[in-house]
C-alpha cells in the first residue's frame, strides 16, 4: 500500500510531540529555530536574524489531518451496534471537510480588509512566505456517523486538535517560523448533543481563534515596520 506523503509528515511530527509531552521543551529546534518565551499561546519558534517584513506576499499550502493514534479502535471498542461503527470512509470525510476549513480560515485572515497580497504557490518568488498548516493529533469525542439506527450522543465536550504550522521563504524552502499550539473545544457542563453540525461550528470555532491570532501577531510585525518608515 502507498502511504501518502502528507500522512507520513503528520505521523512524524505526532511522534515528535509525543516526545515533547513527556520531556521538556526544546529552546533549539533541530533546524536553528529558537523558541520565543514570550508566545501568547503554544510554542512559537523563531529563525534568527528573520525579517519579516522583507517578503511583500504570502501563499497558503492546502492543509492536511491527521487523527491521534488509534483513534478509530478507540471509538469503536464502545459501539456495540456494527451499524453505529466508526468506518474508514468517515474518518476520510472528516479529514476532508476539516483540511478544507483550515485552508479557508488561512486564505479568509490574509484576505480580510486591509487584506495582505495572497499569491497561488507556482507565482511564489523570493518575497513570499509560505504558510504550511497541519492539523495532527485530532480526536473529535463523538463523530456523527451515517447510521439507519435512531441514535444520539449526549457530550460536555466535541473533542481537540492540535494546529502545526509551518511558514517557509518560497524561494529557499527554508522554515523560517514554527507554531504549535493544541486546542480543545469545551461546552458546557450540561450535556448536549453532538452530530456534524456541532461538531463543525465547533471544529471552526478553533480554527478562528488561530486564523485570529496568526493575524493579530501579523498585523502586529507590518505595523511595527510602517511606524518606523514614516518616522
């Protein structure tokens, strides 16, 4: 069986924050970048001597989505009914709607008056950054599962994810910036029912609070350079 390139990079890096979660924090990646202590939320690192503000336009790689180990086995070994499993298709399903939402979230935020320049990935040159957003590690708690049977399941919570992002010089290929930052999505105490329609606005939900906060931290750097170019 061919495994996808993309699903052999998320398992990678699942594994390396495996590593993470039960040693301490490198200041130093592998690849020279260093963590900065002073990042609102996640782990942040940095490429020394980076200027942001040389690169007049970004590019947006399409997202990938990996579920957390043995995801399916898990949610399987309480479903006793074999027409409430969770199958193959519907995890490839969930994959896909959400990689096409993280996508999007990344496009909207560049897009989103006063907009950045937003370039396709072939017209990238040596003034672009390249954004390349992973979505590892998911577990959604209860997956609405196409089913004959009348069912519902009754959660205080959707389930979690973790976003990897990677922003890289175009030309180079350099990764010049690393964020990884693992969200959950928690309702509240009451329970309530979960199907793909909450499970959606919820998974979205976490999708614009870091689209937000990579815009907030962007616009931040830009302004910084025009208040120094007008004094």
């Amino acid at each position: 069986m061919k495994i996808s390139t993309r699903y052999m990079l998320a398992g990678w890096i699942i594994v390396a924050l495996g590593a993470c979660a039960t040693t301490e924090i490198p200041d130093v990646t592998h690849d020279g970048l260093v963590r900065n202590p002073d990042a609102a939320a996640g782990y942040v690192y940095v490429k020394p001597g980076v200027d942001p503000v040389e690169y007049q336009s970004f590019s947006v790689v399409p997202c990938d989505v990996a579920f957390r180990k043995n995801w399916l086995r898990d949610q399987n070994a309480a479903r006793r009914s074999p027409s409430q499993r969770v199958k193959e298709k519907d995890m490839e399903s969930i994959r896909t709607k959400l990689a096409e939402m993280c996508t999007e979230e990344f496009n909207s935020v560049l897009l989103t008056a006063p907009s950045y320049e937003l370039v396709p990935l072939e017209e990238a040159g040596a003034t672009t950054l390249v954004l390349k957003p992973h979505i590892i590690d998911l577990d959604v708690v209860a997956p609405d599962v196409q089913s004959p049977s009348m069912s519902r399941t009754y959660t205080t919570e959707s389930g979690e994810m973790t976003l990897f992002l990677e922003i890289a010089d175009a030309s180079t290929g350099e990764t010049l910036y690393r964020i990884v930052d693992r969200r959950r999505n928690l309702r509240s105490m009451r329970l309530q029912w979960s199907n793909s329609v909450t499970n959606t606005a919820e998974a979205r939900s976490i999708l614009n609070a870091w689209g937000k906060q990579f815009r907030d931290g962007l616009d931040r750097v830009y302004s910084e350079r025009d208040h120094g170019n007008s004094d």
